[in-house]
C-alpha cells in the first residue's frame, strides 16, 4: 500500500471512530479522509514554495554581492 493510501486510511477510520463506529458510512468516511489529506498536503506544499521564494536572493541582491 503507498503512503498516500495509508494516510486517507488511517484519515477515514479516524473519521469512522468520531461518528461511533457507524456502519454505512465509509465511502463518505473515504471521500472526507482524501479531501482533508489532499489539503493539508496542498498547504504544506504552499508553505514549502513560500519559504523557498523567499529565501531566493532577488537579482538585485545578487548583483550587489559581486560588486
């Protein structure tokens, strides 16, 4: 099983354990697990290109470090 997968797994019986253990409801448990994972995977990688843009020296900047 690939990481990805095992993390919506785990995700969705979190999820399940939260409703009481009812039955009927893993598809929706499923489908709730991936968009959270999705999201917080999409803002990690946001914060990964953010802090790798700013630690980018401008051109400017680089420029005046040879001068």
């Amino acid at each position: 099983m690939d990481m990805l997968h095992e993390r919506i797994a785990r995700k969705a019986y979190e999820l399940y354990e939260q409703r009481g253990w009812q039955h009927g409801h893993d598809v929706e448990n499923w489908l709730e697990a991936e968009r959270l994972i999705l999201a917080e995977m999409k803002a990690q990688i946001a914060k990964l290109t953010n802090t790798a843009r700013r630690n980018k020296p401008s051109p400017e900047r680089s420029s005046l470090k040879s001068i």
